[in-house]
C-alpha cells in the first residue's frame, strides 16, 4: 500500500468519503491565510517610507509631477517582495522578455507574477468545487482528486506564460515581415535629405498601421533620442528589445557607421537589399516546405479512397465467387 492510499484511507475513518477533499481545502486555505498573514505584516522599510513622503509632498507641489507618475502602480509596490523574483539575473531575464513581447512597463514583472499567482489560485478552487460537486464518487481515487483539483491550478499558473512566449514569437514575426519595407522607407527619407532622427519619427507614423509592433520600437528610439540618451546606446537597446537578428546586424551597420564617419545612406541602401534578398528567400522556402508538409495530408485523404475503388470490385468478385 503506498503512502497516498494509505493517507487517503486514514481521512476517510476520520471525516468520511469527502475526507481527502476537505483536507485539500484545509490546507489551500491554511496557506492562503499564511501568505495573507505576511503581505498584511510586511513593514516598510523606514528609507522606502521617506522616499514615499517625499513623493507624496512632491506630487502635492506640481500637478505636472502627478501627472508623469500617474502610470506607476503604488498599490503593487507594496508587494513587490512577493511578485518580483528576488534574484536579478531571473528578474532581468524575465523583464527583457516582457520587453520583447510589448510590454515595456516597469510594472509589468509584477503584473506576470500576479497574474500567475491569481490564475493558479482560482484554477484551483475551481478544480477543487468541480472535483466536490461534479466528478467525485465513491470510486474516486486520489489520483483522481490531485488530478482535478492540482491540474486546474497549474493550467491556470502556466496560461501567462505561454501568453507571453506566443506574443514574443508573433512580434518577432511582424518585426521580420515588415522590417525590409522599413528600411526602404527610411532610405527614401534620408536620401531626401531627413537626418536619421527625423527619418525614425517619420517611419514610426507612416509603420502604425501596418506593422504597429516595429512602429512602436521606432516611437521609444525617438522618445529616447529627444531625451538625449546617446544615440548607440538608444539603438543597442532597440536591438536586445526586439530580439531580432536582422534588427541586430542593422544596429551594428548603423553604429559602425556612425563610429567611422562613412555616409549612412549608402549603408542603408546597402543593408535594404539585402533585406529585400533574405525576404525573397524566406518566401522561396516557405513554397519548397509546402510540398513536404502536404505529402502527408495528401497520403491520408488520397490513399484510402484510391485503395477502396481499385480493390472493392476484386474483393465483391472473390466473394461473389466463394459463395
């Protein structure tokens, strides 16, 4: 008899057929209560409470101050021992992939790790009433309960993540498609004589509607530039945010362009038709993996039929004959 059997049959005695479900609750609210407990009883730190004062007393000052802080989320600040892993190699691998699915805020670590820790929660209490009202019996193993009551939780723990690995592969998508057309517009820009800060603002109106995903890493390189934040560090940081290879060779170009004093028109003509080239190609071989992922479908829905109508005749003659 193994230690769950054994587990299962001891709260049966105790508290009858529902005993192992009741125990479950008991101890998901045991441990909600724990944390509640703790996120109640955090104090602040002494430093963290000036510099908030003197926010609060700034903010009171200058309604244009209110208004640059009004996108920060005070409320989860509180929280954020909870909902910000403490490592900082895990916290930044975590924010630079929000970055890249389009999430730029400096609230959006907290946001992923409190959707997580909601999600899970409620697929939990929705496994366990669903496994109370609905499928319990008294064949119910305990196999049966983890498996209703544990696999809503974790379903509901994961949905953010694979949330954002789908986004971060559709964004890297629309960056590449759309990219080529991107430098071609710049080109027309600077070669009509735009600098390159005013041909990035240009390309980031003219992108919004087709590619909304490149048009906005163009408006945060703008935004950037006007701040006065240096022009390779601005372009560096496009690169790592969209996680793009063609965007990094284009970034470097750019940078050792500007490092070496050689005209950056030639180098986006240049860049741009070798981007035009690698587009053609990607199209080429998406056409010649066609063929291959067809063969199978082809086989399955082609095959079968064939088959019936070739050999039915023999088949019905033999039988025809025998009897």
């Amino acid at each position: 008899m193994s230690i769950l059997e054994a587990l299962n049959m001891m709260l049966t005695d105790m508290f009858g057929p529902r005993g192992p479900m009741v125990a479950v609750i008991v101890l998901s609210l045991f441990f909600a209560l724990l944390v509640a407990t703790g996120i109640m009883a955090r104090k602040d730190d002494p430093i963290a409470k000036f510099k908030k004062a003197q926010t609060q007393k700034s903010n009171r000052s200058s309604k244009d101050e209110r208004l640059r802080r009004k996108g920060a989320n005070a409320k989860l600040d509180k929280y954020k021992t909870f909902l910000e892993p403490q490592s900082e190699e895990e916290l930044s691998s975590v924010r630079l992939k929000l970055m890249q699915a389009g999430y730029p805020s400096r609230d959006a670590v907290r946001a992923y790790h409190l959707a997580q820790m909601v999600l899970g929660i409620g697929g939990l209490i929705l496994g366990v009433s669903y496994f109370i009202f609905v499928k319990q019996t008294d064949q119910s193993t305990t196999s049966d309960m983890l498996f209703w009551t544990l696999g809503p939780g974790g379903v509901g723990y994961f949905m953010p993540k694979y949330w954002v690995t789908r986004r971060v592969a559709e964004r890297k998508e629309e960056i590449t498609a759309g990219f080529p057309d991107c430098l071609d517009m710049m080109l027309v820009c600077v070669e009509a004589g735009q600098s390159l800060d005013q041909s990035i603002v240009r390309v980031a109106g003219e992108l919004r509607a087709s590619y909304p995903a490149l048009a906005q890493e163009f408006e945060i390189v703008a935004h950037e530039m006007k701040a006065g934040k240096e022009k390779s560090q601005v372009l560096a940081d496009m690169s790592e945010r969209c996680g793009v290879q063609d965007v990094s060779s284009f970034v470097t170009v750019l940078i050792q362009s500007a490092s070496f004093g050689t005209s950056i028109a030639e180098a986006l003509r240049v860049y741009a038709g070798e981007m035009r080239d690698k587009r053609v190609m990607r199209a080429e071989e998406a056409a010649n993996k066609l063929p291959t992922k067809m063969t199978l479908a082809t086989m399955m829905l082609t095959v079968p039929p064939l088959l019936i109508i070739l050999v039915s005749p023999s088949v019905i003659g033999i039988t025809a004959l025998g009897q």
